[in-house]
C-alpha cells in the first residue's frame, strides 16, 4: 500500500464527519501535543492522538517500565520492564504510526526543561502526570505561554479530566481549581486504580485535543467526573479565582 492510500484511510472515518472534514483534518494532521507523563493516561490519549494522524507529539516521562505498570499501561508489554517509558512507546506509536514524528524527553518536566522544548505557539499540552508539583509546573507553562491545557487523572475507580485555556485573562487555570496551599488533595502514584479508568479518561483527554485543533471546542471550563463503582458523570463548573497567583 502506498504512503498516500495508507494516509488516506486513516482520515478517511474522520473526514467523513461534518464536523472535522477535510479541513479539520488537516489541522490535525498539522497538530503538534506534548504529552507528561506515559502512564495510563498517556498511553491511552497518546495512542488515539497518534493513530488520528497528528504531526508531531513530544512525550515526557522519566519512569522506567515496571511490572506493576503492565495492568493499565497499554503500551508496554513484559519484555519491555525495565526500560525508559519513552523509548518504549515512541517505537510502539511508530508501528501503529510510522509517518509521526515522537520526540522523547526521558527527565522530570520543570519550567527550564518545557522552555527547552521550544514548543509551537499552538502545541496543546496533555498533562498526564501523577504529582502535584509537575501538575503545578505544567500549568504556570500553559498560562505564562498561552498553551491549552488538558488535564486528567485516575485513582481507585474515580477519572476526572478539564481543559483549561487558551484565554486565561478571562478564563480559570489549573491552580484555581487546586492551589499549591490546599493540602486536602491525593497524589495518584501508589494508589490502586482499576485499569480501564485511566484508559478512558486518557481517551476523553484525546477527545478533548481534537476537538480544539479542530476548532469545534466549546469554551467553558468544567472538571468532568465519573464515578466508575456507580457509573455516574459529574461536572462542576470551575471559577476564576481572583487571588490566584499565576493566572491573574
Ligand atoms: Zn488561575
């Protein structure tokens, strides 16, 4: 099969819908993410993202594979513990994708190290994290930078994600939703997740991004959650905070 002919059926579902066409399409195929983190959420929204047919994704993660990883990790498989994350999913999303271009950064994300990246202003940012203190950094980056942020995580059998941008002087941030003072929240590292849950935020995250390349987002800043035991969704609309330090 040809490069065109290949390129051509993997659009082919997505140009079919009214909504995203041949022109949304080929803002996706223009589109460049940034994804932190290569858990079970970045492997998930990494892999819809990828196969959708996006230019360029720069995935970050510091992590090596480990055993415990493998129940909702769908990128990696047991020859793969003890290797870099990164590396790993760059050579999976390859096979699935090969015309991608996948930058890997194998280090804990900080300011200097986002302002390296040297990131396109449109670049959406995917945080995938599962710590406060990368969530924090990752937002003040979005904000000072003018990035879309779309944020997600997974514990127990709860998922909640939220899209944050690109107008912050009118819109909320990250951190007027949890602020660096709270101390009531959980970090998701070390805690029992049921496997599918990241998995569907990590797609509901995909959504999201495609939606905004697309221009068919709608801006209105809500934390989305499900509830997985009960099967329910909840969303709560998320406030400007006025003392916020870093979106005001
Ligand atoms: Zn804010």
């Amino acid at each position: 099969m040809t490069d065109q002919s290949l390129k051509m059926g993997r659009e082919s579902r997505h140009i079919s819908l009214s909504q995203i066409g041949e022109q949304g399409q080929k803002l996706i195929s223009d589109a460049t993410i940034l994804i932190v983190g290569m858990g079970g959420l970045g492997c998930a929204s990494a892999n819809y993202l990828n196969s959708s047919g996006i230019k360029k994704m720069f995935i970050c993660d510091f992590d090596n594979i480990d055993a415990t990883n493998l129940g909702r990790q769908v990128l990696f498989g047991p020859s793969d513990i003890g290797k870099q994350k990164v590396l790993i999913a760059k050579q999976q999303l390859e096979k699935i994708n090969p015309k991608i271009d996948i930058q890997t950064i194998n280090k804990k994300i900080n300011q200097q190290e986002l302002m390296r990246l040297d990131l396109v202003k449109n670049t959406i940012i995917l945080d995938c994290s599962d710590n406060f203190n990368t969530r924090f950094e990752i937002n003040k980056y979005c904000v000072k930078n003018n990035h879309y942020l779309v944020s997600g995580s997974a514990i127990r059998f709860e998922g909640q994600y939220a899209v944050f941008g690109d107008n912050y002087k009118k819109l909320p941030c990250y951190e007027c939703l949890y602020s660096q003072n709270d101390e009531s929240y959980e970090d998701c590292a070390g805690n029992g997740v049921l496997g599918p849950i990241p998995g569907m935020i990590g797609a509901m995250m995909a959504i999201e991004t495609i939606k905004i390349i697309c221009n068919i987002y709608t801006e209105k800043t809500q934390l989305n959650i499900y509830e997985g035991l009960s099967n329910e969704w909840r969303q709560i609309n998320i406030k400007k905070r006025q003392d916020c330090p870093i979106c005001n």
